[in-house]
C-alpha cells in the first residue's frame, strides 16, 4: 500500500512538471519587454499584459531572462526530464538538480563571453544574451583567471553537468563499445570449424588413395 502511494505520487509529480514545463515555455517564448517586471521594468501608463502566460507568466518570464538571458530557455527543458525521471520511476533526483544548476548557470557565463568576445547582442536581451548572472559571473572570472581561463573553467563546469544530468555514463558505454569491439575480432579471427574439418580430411583421403593405389600395383 505503501509503495503504490509512492508511486501515484511520483507519477503526480511527473505530470505536474510536464504541464509546468510547458507553461514556463510558452511565457518565456511570448515574452515582451513592453510587459513590466517587478523592480525592473515599469510601463507608464500601464498596458495590457502580452505574455501567453499572463501576469504570473510575464513575471517569471522577465524575471529569468533577465537574470540568465537565453539559458532561461534550458529550464522547461530541464524540468521535462525530470517529468519524465519521475512517470519512469527512475532514481538520482538529487543529482539530477545539482546538474540542472550547474548546466544552467555554466550556459549562462558561456553565453555571456561568447557575447563579451564576438559582440554579439540581441535586441530582445538588452540585459544580454548570458542575463546579469552571466555577466557578473564572467567578468568575475575574466579578471581572475583570464579570458582563456574563463572559457575553460566555464566549459568543464557545462561538460560536468551533462554528465550529471545523463542518464547513461559515459564511461560505461565507451567500455561497452570497446568490449563489443574485441568480441567481434575474436570472433572473425576465429576459424571455422568446417574449414577445420577440410584441412584436416583432405590429408587422409589422399593417403588411402595412394595405399589403394599401391596395393592394385
């Protein structure tokens, strides 16, 4: 009893984070800056709210892109996973948040020294396409460690949270396509048992032949 209450639980959460998710995207898709945001954006006189997700939608909506920029769009992404995690009944919740962060804010600073070094803008991001947690973050890292260094430091810390948030190591399927590699050459390499069998034969026929041959004579 206990366990299929769990289960129905999970399988609750699963279904909440899928609808959230697709909430959470289409406000971000549809978001405006003509819409206000609470102690950022003002609109005077105040106009109708544009945002697919409404006043709620419009808040979130500005609230992320503002603060991450472009990596605000990796959330839904994210939080349908877990969705998924959760219908599954898959294990390694913990894990699995500790690398959406990680994923979320490295794709930020990426995003924000990309922009930094191709002076790349966009005109819906005036915050920039990192948010003003990716520029702090890189400019915070470009002064102690150098542009270079802060490339590096920012990509490992992506490169690790993709490995947290995968569901299959990716050590393991290495060692697995390399198993699967030496069984194949073991078993070319190995000979055929009839081909065995021929060279084997073929010897003693041809010295009954001759002993039948020498007994005619």
């Amino acid at each position: 009893m206990v366990e299929r209450i769990t289960r129905v639980k999970e399988e609750v959460m699963g279904v909440v984070s899928l609808m959230g998710s697709l909430y959470l995207f289409l406000s971000l898709f549809s978001h405006s800056l003509r819409d206000p945001v609470l102690f950022f954006r003002t609109t005077e006189p105040p106009e109708p709210v544009r945002n697919l997700g409404g006043i709620v939608g419009s808040q979130l909506s500005g609230w992320l892109i503002i603060l991450l920029g472009l990596a605000a769009f990796i959330i839904p992404v994210l939080i349908v996973a877990f969705g998924m995690k959760r219908l599954l009944g898959r294990e390694g919740h913990k894990v699995y948040l500790l690398g959406g962060i990680l994923c979320i804010i490295s794709t930020s600073i990426l995003l924000s020294l990309v922009s930094e070094t191709f002076a790349i803008g966009l005109e819906k991001y005036p915050d920039g396409i990192g948010g003003l947690a990716g520029r702090a973050i890189s400019y915070l890292f470009i002064q102690l460690v150098s542009l270079p260094g802060a490339y590096i430091f920012s990509l490992s810390a992506f490169l690790s949270s993709v490995v947290l948030i995968s569901p299959v190591s990716v050590t393991s399927i290495a060692v697995k396509r390399k198993t699967q590699k030496a069984e194949r050459r073991e078993f070319r390499e190995e000979p055929n048992p009839e081909e065995q069998e021929i060279l084997i034969t073929e010897p003693r026929w041809f010295l009954q032949l001759n002993r039948l041959t020498n007994q005619c004579r």
